[in-house]
C-alpha cells in the first residue's frame, strides 16, 4: 500500500478493481450535513465566487468613462485588467496552502475583509496609480473564493454528486462574467463608475454576514486544529511556499487541464473584450447600455447551462462506472467536455467572421454568443471536478490551484492582448486564432482522457503514494 498522508487530504483506500461503493466512513463524511445546509453553502459560495468575474469583467464597458477621469486612454485602463488577473494567478498559490492548514470557513472570512478594503479604495480612487493599485489587490483576494468553494464541494458531495453541486458555484463564476457588463453598463449611464465598485464592495460585506452567520467549516480534520490539540497552544503562523502550486503542475493530468482552461481563458476574452470597441461601431451603437446588452447572450448561455452542465458530467462518470462493471476512473468524466469544445470552435469562428463581414445582421453574433457562452460551463465543470478528485494525495487545495494559476495567466495574457489583436488583423482573423487555442484545449483534454489514468498512477507509484495501476477511489 501506497504511503500515508494526513487526512485533511482527504485520503481514501484505493479500490483495487473492485466497484465503486462507498465505504461507512466515506457515507459519515458526505453525510455531515443536511441536504438544506449543502444548498445554503452552495448558495453562499456562488454568490462569493461571482466577484471575481464580476471585478474583472464589470469595468468593461466603462473603460473610456474611467480613463477620462484619470486624463489617459482605453488601453492603459485595460491593462490594469491584464495585473488583476496576473493577481489572480499568483492567489492560489499563496492563499490554498492557507486554507489547506487553517480549514476554509476562517480563510474564506478572512479573504472577505481584506477584499472588502481594495473594493472601497478603488470606489473613491483619486488618481491612475491609487486605481491600479487597489483594483489589482481586489484580484489577489476574491479568486481565492472559487479555489475554497471548489474545495467546500469535495468535502461535502461524493464524486458521482460532485459536478452537479460544482457547475451550481459555476454558475456564479461565469455568469457574473457576462452579466457584469450588462450591470456596468446601465451604472455608466445614468451614474458614476464608481459606483460599479461600491456594488462589488456592497457583495462582498454581504459574502461575509453570510459566511459568518450560515457557513460551517467543512474539511474533515483541519490540521490547525489538531496541532492545537497536540501542542496546547492557540495560533501558529505557517510558512507559504509560493511554488508549491507551480511545480505540481510537473504532473501531467494537471498540466493538460491547465493547458484546456488555458486556451479557453483566451477564447472568453475574445468573445467579450471587443463589444465595446468592435459590436458597437458595427451595429451603430450610441449608448454603453446598448452595448452592454450583448453581454447578456453569453451570460444566459452560462446560466441555462448550469442547470445541465453537471448533471450531464455526474451521467457520463456513472454510465462509465457501469461501463466498466463498477471501475471509477477519473479520466472518463472528461468525456463530458469534448463536444461542447466543438461546439465552442464553431460558435466563435462564424461570431468574429459574422461582424467582420457585416453578415447574418443582429441575430447570428448573439446567437453564436449564446452557444459559445452555453458551451463554456460545459467544459469547466468536468475539468474542475477532475482537478478536485483525481489526485486526493495532493489535496484539491493544491490541484485545483495548479489549474486556477495556468488558467488565469490566460486571462491575463487574453485581457491584455485580445484587443491590439483586434486593431491589428481584424475580428475575423483573432477568432481563427481563438479557435486554433480551442483545438489544442481539445487534443490535451482527448490526451488526458486517453492516456491520464495511466500517467496518474504511474506518477503515484513512483512518488509512493499507491501500488501502480490500483484502481481510483477519488477524494
């Protein structure tokens, strides 16, 4: 038997090639709470995990307003979008080893007030660099919200429950990405942009009434609690080793998510960045509100899907268990995403040529919007759920946080270089470009898919974990 690890970890006998059942000790864990007391966390962690999107996408279509008022232009208000998100990147690797120690509930207070300060100071920004400054803070705090919801999800649902709980929090996560605009949007025209944060400081002292009051701890032994048992004394002040989370990515079933979510970060900048600049002139938009109304069409596409999205993947998992006589692999809940990724390259190939050759009017563009919108939550809901549970060894704090660095420097990358691309070859061209990312987000997740059950266990076996090939029982 593999080596043993603690159980904050979330370790769990590996299975052999027996079938997939849970044991007592796994029904006791996953039984812990009320299916009401799931939702309410759920509930809670959807609304916490929408303020990351929403900071990073709700000052879209207020960029010119903002730059006005700090006497500069379009492009370097944009590129305070493109240090958020290398914020966001560089949040998991600092903050999950925090949660993995201390436990989520007081990390995830925590990541409230300090999220709730940046918000405030942005609002009442004085000048470009006190706007920078604190505009980029915000990122380094609430991305940390989706890694401890994904987190939460492990502990409280069994992995043929997890995807469906999971695209729930998604939908939180990337509707706010679409619906953020719409927000800003109708603020800009009637009101200050400052106000866009003063709402985002508003959500963030409401996460944190709610995770004071509803939000109980849900790892199953925090391991701060147990050295306080152990040693009697009250606090201790853990060293952070920001690399942790970079080198896990040496594994390749967590290098080729990251790889997909990579390429599909790009893609969702390319979809969303030059409605302003791009659908506006096309359609001879006047008013930042009627621009900001085609956000809605990849917004309610994430949000319908969610109500399937998991669903669809939690089916997938079971009919391959069943498959396979009561085997669970891992790698076969990434079947899920291979046709919404199809469907995501045809959606923004005939979006970009659409408006690049004033063709298929009004309707084609929201259309293929709406589909590559609906598509997205597809994809990252088995991805996530593969990342939280295919590797319990490292714990999903670690695993899911190698995804969440790699993916949010493609957002970086998208924010900062999506629109350039756009003045330089034109919309049509930059969703060929988009589309080629797709198709390599397709090949790694085919590859993983394929290949990842054997690399994963072999990785394990060499690092001593579990004997090589012995069957998943996922964390």
């Amino acid at each position: 038997m593999g080596k043993e690890t603690d159980a904050t970890n979330e370790i769990t006998e590996p299975s052999g090639h027996g079938r997939f059942e849970l044991t007592e000790e796994e029904e006791l864990k996953y039984g812990r709470f009320s299916k009401n007391e799931k939702r309410l966390f759920i509930f809670i962690l959807a609304l916490a995990s929408s303020l990351g999107p929403y900071s990073s996408s709700a000052y879209m279509p207020a960029v010119a307003n903002i730059a006005k008022d700090f006497n500069t232009t379009g492009s370097v208000i944009n590129l305070s979008g493109t240090v958020f998100n290398v914020m966001t990147a560089i949040a998991p690797c600092v903050f999950n080893q925090l949660y993995e120690f201390y436990g989520c509930r007081p990390i995830f207070l925590l990541m409230s007030l300090l999220l709730l300060i940046p918000s405030v100071l942005t609002a009442v920004s004085v000048n470009l660099p006190m706007f920078f400054v604190f505009r980029s803070l915000s990122g380094l705090f609430c991305y940390t919200y989706i890694n401890i919801a994904a987190s939460v999800t492990s502990h409280i649902y069994q992995p043929t429950e997890r995807s469906t709980a999971l695209s729930c929090c998604l939908a939180g996560t990337l509707s706010a990405s679409a619906f953020a605009p719409v927000i800003s949007g109708i603020i800009i025209t009637y009101a200050s942009w400052r106000i866009i944060f003063w709402v985002q400081a508003g959500i963030t002292a409401a996460v944190f009434l709610l995770a004071y009051f509803f939000l109980k701890e849900t790892t199953p032994e925090v391991k701060f609690v147990k050295w306080k048992q152990e040693t009697s004394k009250k606090f201790k002040l853990i060293g952070v080793n920001p690399f942790r989370v970079v080198f896990a990515l040496r594994i390749p079933t967590l290098l080729l998510p990251g790889i997909t979510t990579f390429c599909l970060s790009w893609n969702f900048f390319a979809l969303l960045t030059p409605i302003r600049y791009v659908v506006d002139p096309r359609f001879g938009f006047n008013s930042p509100i009627q621009g900001s109304l085609f956000y809605l069409a990849p917004g309610c596409g994430m949000l319908i899907s969610t109500q399937f999205a998991g669903r669809y993947a939690d089916w997938v998992l079971k009919r391959a268990i069943k498959k396979r006589n009561g085997v669970l692999v891992s790698e076969d809940r990434l079947k899920a995403a291979w046709g919404s990724m199809v469907l995501m390259l045809g959606s923004i190939l005939i979006y970009g040529w659409s408006i690049e050759k004033e063709k298929g009017g009004m309707a084609l563009p929201i259309i293929m919007m709406f589909l590559n919108g609906f598509s997205q939550t597809f994809v990252y809901t088995p991805i996530n759920s593969y990342c939280i549970g295919s590797l319990p060894e490292i714990g999903p704090p670690i695993a899911l946080g190698t995804n969440y660095f790699i993916r949010n420097i493609g957002s970086a990358i998208g924010s900062g270089a999506t629109l350039p691309l756009f003045e330089a070859i034109g919309i049509g061209w930059s969703s060929v470009i988009s589309g080629a990312l797709i198709l390599v987000a397709l090949a790694s997740t085919v590859i993983c898919t394929r290949f990842g059950n054997q690399w994963r266990q072999n990785w394990l076996a060499n690092h001593g974990y579990r004997s090589e090939l012995a069957n998943d029982r996922e964390g």
